[in-house]
C-alpha cells in the first residue's frame, strides 16, 4: 500500500546528474516523485531521502521508470525499486505502517 511522503529529494537518471524532486507517494516497493523532463519507461534511477522517522533514516534506493505522466510542467514517475539495502527496506516498512495506522 502506498502512502503519502511530501519530502524533497535527489534523483540520478542512469549515470547523469543529480537532480532535486520531490517525493509524493512511497510504499514498500516503490515511489512517486516529480521531475522536469521526460523519462523513458524502464530508465534506471537511483534515489536519495531521507524518512521523517523517529530517528530520521537517510535512504539509498535504486529502481526503474514504470510509469509516467504529465501534470502541468512536471513529469510524475513511478518508480519500482529493484535494489535496496535491508535496513533501508526496514525503515521504509516501519513508516508506510506508522502512516498507515494513523489513518
């Protein structure tokens, strides 16, 4: 299950630059973020966070492009991680089930 994550953040399209985004959505197995370009589906990213957890987590996380769309002048990814450590994992389960239990 997906819940809301309204933090900014650094994405790397494949090699290129870092680039800031925003984080709008995350769930165990991925996320949403904003981006000012255009992104081939299937592109690899990697993603830097950090969680806003009782001990606040800075995150590592890598995946593919698997979903686009447009909203205004910014592209929204989905991106579906295919790499992440344990305990990043750890520390993104423990804040989808805080959100999802203050509902």
């Amino acid at each position: 299950m997906r819940v809301v994550l309204d933090r900014p953040g650094v994405i790397r399209l494949a090699n290129g630059p870092e680039t800031n985004t925003q984080l709008t959505e995350i769930s165990e197995g991925g996320l949403r973020c904003g981006y000012a370009e255009t992104v081939a589906l299937g592109a690899s990213v990697e993603l830097r966070f950090t969680l806003p957890l009782a001990t606040p987590k800075d995150c590592l996380v890598f995946g593919r492009v698997q979903h686009r769309h447009q909203e205004g002048n910014t592209y929204i990814l989905g991106i579906e991680f295919n790499r992440t450590a344990g305990d990043v994992l750890g520390a993104i389960r423990t804040f989808v089930q805080m959100r999802q239990s203050a509902k």
